[in-house]
C-alpha cells in the first residue's frame, strides 16, 4: 500500500498559517512553508555535520547542518525537530530555538525552496547514527573551517545552510563562542 505524501504547513512571511499541501507540490510551486533546521555543537564548539544522502529529491550529497525538515500539519515545530533529529541522526538532546529566517532558492531539478525555517541550536557528544537512507556521510567541523570552506566551495553546501550562516555565527554564545 502506497504512503500518503507527506504535507507541509503553508504560511505566510509572519509565520501564519494559510493551509497545508503535499511536501513536493509545494516545492513544485515555491510556496513559502514552515520549516526547522538543528545545528549541534560538540563540547569543542564544532558543528556536526550531515552530507545529504544520494537519494534525496534535492540538494543531493551536499553537506549541511545537522537534520533539517518540516513539522507535520497540528504538530508543535520542537515536537518536529526532537522526531526528525531522532530519525535522521539517532540523537535526542535538548533543543533550543535560536531564530528564524526567510530564503527562497531553485534547483536544477525545478523544484523551489522557499521557507519559513526555524533554527534551533543543541549540544551533542554522543553516538551518531544516521538513517542511510537520509545521510549520506556526516562530520564535525570547527566553525572557522566551515566558513571557510563554504566560501571556497559554496556549492558543496545546501541553500539554506549558506543562507542562515552569518545569524548561526551571530548566535553562538558570547562566553568562548560556543553555542
């Protein structure tokens, strides 16, 4: 039996909501939907990193933050991040949300991001393991590095990663610059 698609919450630049449609019409339109994006930072203040799996419908192998995705229709964005971190990643820690942000982009495939995300920030020095079938590889890196490799090869990183990064460094914690 086939899976219903999932559905993503429609909204508008103030974060209300104006409807729910299915995940890939609504990136085959470009409607603006809510979305949340986890960054975790190991003691050390590095960023775990994920490299999106081969199979994703966009943004293939590119490197990213930690998970990314969008809350289900009626389901609180924390609730969200805590179930995707947990099917992506294999990690449950605390969250915290830090900011939001707006961002559109196209892809070579015709498909539009445009979102509302939602940013939220944890800590994480345990196991990881990922889902295979969302991860293709995953890292830790020091923010000094990832700037600068982002600015190297800044098509080696997804859309919203690029366009959040400047507010995730303006985020850290002020004490040592850790999250």
């Amino acid at each position: 039996m086939m899976q219903p698609e999932e559905q993503v919450v429609l909204v508008n630049e103030h974060d209300e909501e104006m409807g729910t449609m299915g995940k890939l019409k609504a990136h085959e339109l470009g409607l603006l939907h809510r979305a949340f994006s986890i960054f975790l930072f190991d003691d050390d203040g590095r960023l775990l990193l994920q490299q999106r799996a081969a199979g994703k419908y966009h943004s293939a192998g590119l490197w990213t933050n930690t998970c990314c995705s969008h809350p289900r229709p009626g389901e609180a964005l924390l609730d969200a991040a805590h179930r995707r971190l947990a099917e992506e990643m294999g990690i449950a820690t605390p969250l915290e949300h830090r900011f939001s942000f707006l961002y559109k982009g196209g892809f070579d495939n015709g498909l539009i991001e445009h979102e509302l995300d939602h940013v939220f920030f944890g800590r994480w020095n345990g196991p990881v393991r990922p889902d295979p079938a969302e991860v293709g590889d995953w890292r830790y890196m020091s923010i000094d590095a990832l700037g600068d490799d982002m600015r190297r090869g800044p098509d080696n990183y997804t859309i919203w990663l690029r366009a959040c990064w400047d507010q995730v460094c303006e985020h850290l914690a002020p004490v040592g610059g850790r999250p």
